[in-house]
C-alpha cells in the first residue's frame, strides 16, 4: 500500500522548504507535492537556532522563523502547506529509496512513490565518538543540528548558569555558540587544533580580530590541541574535558562543532558522489533524470569558481533549491545554476559577509580596530572574493558585485589603498 505523488521532496529543512514555496509559486496542484521530514515541525530557518533561538531574553521560537522569512519572504506555517494542498508528512524517516522503481519506503512501512524526487536531507553534525572520544551520551555535551538539538542546549545553559562552558571546534558553530554561551553568562572556553578559528575562510589577521574581540567578552582560547577524553560523575555527566596537551577544564557544558556529513546514505551506489554528496549538473539533476538534490547535500557545478563545490550554507540551500523547481517544472526556460558562493555570521554586534572565492592571495583594507574592514583575494591578478565586517547594505553590495565582476587587479598596493571604494566603483 502506498501513495503516489508527481512530486516529492525527502528533508523538511531549508532546502526543502524554499522548494515548496517555489512550487507554490510556479502554480504546483492539489496534491501534487509531498515532503517527507524526520523532523516534527515544517521546514524553517535553522540559522536562527544558534543566533535568536540561544538568546537569554526574548529568544526566537517558531512559529516566528518558519522559511521563508530568512530571505524577507512569506512566512510557511504549517497552515500554509494544507491551503495549498501540500502533504507535510512530519516526523517520518525515509529508510530506503529505490531510484530505479521511483519510491521511497519510510520508517512507518509506506511506500511513496514518485515522477520527479527532489533530495533535500541535509546534513548530520559529526560525533566526537567517530574520533575516538566517548562522551557515554552525557546529557550536557550538546550538538546543533536541529530543534531538538537547540532545546536540549537552552536547557543545559539553563541549568548551568554562572558555569564553565567549554566548547570544541573553531567553525562557525563554534564560534556562534560561543558568543551566544556568553551572553548566557556562561564562562566560555574554546578549543580548536588549528592556530586560528575559522581557518577555511579566515586569514589569519581576520582570524585575530574576532579572538581578540572575543577575548574582550571574556571568552578564552586554547589553539592547536584536541579533546581526548572526559570525566564523569555518579550521574553520567561530564565534569571536566581533558585535551591532548594535558589541560583538564572544568565543564558544567560542553558544546561540539566538529564538522557536518551530508545525509547521502540512501543514495549510495545509486546516484554518482562527489565531495561527500551527491553530484548534480547546473540543473541540479543527478545522475539518474528524475532525482534532484539541493542545499548541503548537492555537489554543483559554481561556474564561477570554474569548480564543483558542495556548500554547507542558507543561500546556496535556498538559491539551489528554487533553481532544482524550476528545472522541474520550467525546463525549456531554466538556465544553469549560476551561484556566487555567499556565506555570513552574526555574532554579538559584528556581522560579516563574504562573497565568492578565498583562493590566491589576501589584500586586507580598513581599520582592523574599527568596525568596518575587509579582503580581497586575488588569484592569477583576478579579484576571486571578497569579505567584509560591519558593512551596510550598499557595500555589501558592492562586495558581491565585484565578486561577481571579478576584475582584473594589477596593483594589490592601490586594492589596499582604495578598500572598500574599490568595490563601490565597480
Ligand atoms: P537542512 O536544513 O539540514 O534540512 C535537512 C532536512 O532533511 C532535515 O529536516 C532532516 O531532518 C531531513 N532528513 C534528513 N534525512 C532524512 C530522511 N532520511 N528522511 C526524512 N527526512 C530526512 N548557514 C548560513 O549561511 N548562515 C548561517 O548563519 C547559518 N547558521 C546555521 C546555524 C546552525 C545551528 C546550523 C546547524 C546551520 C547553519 N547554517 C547557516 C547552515 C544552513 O542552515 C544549512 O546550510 C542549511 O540548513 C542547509 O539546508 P538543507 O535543506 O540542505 O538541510
Ligand atoms: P565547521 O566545518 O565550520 O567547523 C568545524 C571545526 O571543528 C573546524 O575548525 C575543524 O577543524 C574543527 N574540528 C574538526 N575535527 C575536530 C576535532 N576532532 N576536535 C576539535 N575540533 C575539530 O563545522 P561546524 O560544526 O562549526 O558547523 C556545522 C555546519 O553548520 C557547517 O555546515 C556550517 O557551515 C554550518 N553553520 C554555518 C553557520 C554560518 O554559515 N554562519 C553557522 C552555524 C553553522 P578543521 O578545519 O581542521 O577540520
């Protein structure tokens, strides 16, 4: 027994929720369209669960940040998907897909069947037992990946106030928790092996700017070692963390942010991989026709990197998302892909966006002990990306267009002196 749909989308997240709104938009049908989420609430913005949703006073909670509200949008409540016609089966894993016969069997034993499978599953955090730690499921050692992930760390911050948080990796869940630990009033201290957080996108003068910033709210570092292992008490909770350089810190929290893999198991040794997900051309289409896949778990063509990337961002899940519906439904007018890589982090009162490539070399501009500065990489004398803290609008903007423009550079001397004025000439 099971149910047939013209549609289907595997993953209520992000991905999955711009999907449906695109739909929507281009006019989907009555019971047409389904999405299959493991998770219990329809699709919304999982940025917010380390910004707003941590906040002490007045924290996010939904309905507020359902999807589309990220991009200035209509907001899907759960209402939304029934008015148009939409089956939001919540909760429910699918366990296996057979792209061959075009069906998916969930872990309630129904089988849902397709014409066109758009694969939207995101990712899962990294657990610290996959590098040989055992954190023996203590309930104060937390991961963000979802609402409930999010509940569970508001609680433990909740019982632990004016406690020692200590929290592994220098990513950008690292360094968002911290800020938010913080601001908890939380004695946060971060641990990472690398010389510097953020070391994929930052250079290490950027790097500097946040640790000491960080470091004026109080929050310590501790570079270039790893976890190794915890101590417990009677009640399985983890007292204190030990690091491979012999430090034991005290924990009454431990917060991990140590990377994410794509949710591609179902998928395996039926579609073709690439970078840890699952390949797909400039219309977002796998191997197999009748499967697209979006957001953290697509490996794309970015035409203008002249490289095949998997980006693990909001924009790239929402943007991909929106192009893999119109692929669907308005082939003969739908383009390639054409995504200009767009990451962003909002911390304490800093915000900074980056546009495009960090490949060749950095040319930094502005005053690092103000609020507004930035960088430029140039590759080859070709301008690639560009980064900048505490901009506004108009120079945001600018930053993306000439990412985007991607002029040549003969001089890195006069980038450096022109700045930001560079960008805004362009
Ligand atoms: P997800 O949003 O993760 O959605 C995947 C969905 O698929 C989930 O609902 C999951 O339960 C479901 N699923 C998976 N497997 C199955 C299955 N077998 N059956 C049914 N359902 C399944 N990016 C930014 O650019 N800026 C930010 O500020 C930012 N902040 C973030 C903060 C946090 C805490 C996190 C975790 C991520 C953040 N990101 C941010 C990254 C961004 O949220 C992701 O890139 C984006 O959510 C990816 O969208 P997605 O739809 O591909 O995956
Ligand atoms: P990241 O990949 O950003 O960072 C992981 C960090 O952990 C890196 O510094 C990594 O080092 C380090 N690390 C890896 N292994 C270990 C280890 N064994 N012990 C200690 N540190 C380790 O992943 P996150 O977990 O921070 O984020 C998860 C996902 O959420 C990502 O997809 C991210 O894009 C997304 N996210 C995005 C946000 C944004 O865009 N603003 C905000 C929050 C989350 P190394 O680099 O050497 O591997």
């Amino acid at each position: 027994m099971g149910r047939a749909f013209v549609y289907v989308i595997i993953g209520g997240g992000v991905a999955g929720g711009y999907a449906a709104h695109e739909f929507v938009k281009r006019g989907v049908s009555q019971g047409e369209l389904c999405i299959i989420s493991e998770e219990t609430v329809a699709p919304y913005e999982r940025p917010a669960l380390s910004k707003g949703y941590l906040l002490p006073e007045d924290p996010a909670r939904l309905p507020s940040f359902h999807c589309c509200v990220g991009s200035n949008e209509e907001r899907l409540a759960p209402k939304w998907y029934k008015e148009n016609g939409i089956e939001l089966i919540l909760g429910t894993r699918v366990k296996s897909a057979d792209v061959r016969r075009k069906t998916l069997l969930t872990a309630t034993g129904e089988t849902i069947s397709y014409k066109y499978l758009i694969i939207a599953t995101g990712a899962r955090a990294l657990k610290l037992e996959e590098f040989g730690v055992n954190a023996l499921d203590a309930t104060n050692v937390c991961y963000l990946r979802d609402l409930a992930d999010a509940d569970r760390l508001v609680d433990v911050i909740q019982s632990s106030s004016g406690g020692n948080a200590v929290v592994i990796g220098g990513g950008y869940i690292g360094m968002e928790c911290a800020a938010s630990l913080v601001i908890n009033k939380l004695n946060v201290t971060m641990v990472f092996p690398e010389a510097q957080c953020m070391a994929r996108l930052f250079t290490p003068k950027i790097a500097n700017y946040y640790e000491e910033f960080y470091q004026s709210k109080g929050i310590k570092f501790i570079k270039g070692t790893v976890l190794t292992s915890f101590d417990f008490n009677s009640d399985g909770k983890v007292t204190a963390v030990n690091l491979r350089d012999g430090t034991k810190l005290p924990a009454d929290l431990v917060v991990i942010g140590i990377g994410i893999r794509p949710n591609t198991s179902l998928f395996e040794g039926q579609l073709t991989m690439e970078k840890g997900g699952i390949k797909v051309n400039g219309k977002m289409q796998s191997s197999n026709a009748s499967v697209y896949a979006v957001g953290d778990v697509a490996a794309f063509p970015v035409r203008i990197v002249s490289d095949t990337r998997r980006l693990e961002h909001v924009d790239s899940a929402r943007k991909s998302a929106r192009h893999a519906v119109s692929a669907i439904v308005d082939p003969t007018n739908t383009g390639e892909f054409d995504y200009l890589p767009f990451f962003y982090s909002r911390v304490f009162t800093l915000s900074w966006q980056f546009y495009g490539d960090n490949s060749g070399e950095a040319v930094h501009f502005g005053e690092f002990d103000k609020t507004t500065f930035g960088a430029y990489w140039v590759n080859n004398g070709v301008l690639v990306g560009s980064f900048l803290e505490g901009g506004t609008k108009e120079q945001y903007e600018a930053m993306a267009l000439v990412s985007r423009v991607k002029p040549r550079v003969e001089d890195l001397g006069e980038l450096e002196r022109l700045g930001l004025e560079f960008a805004l000439s362009v």
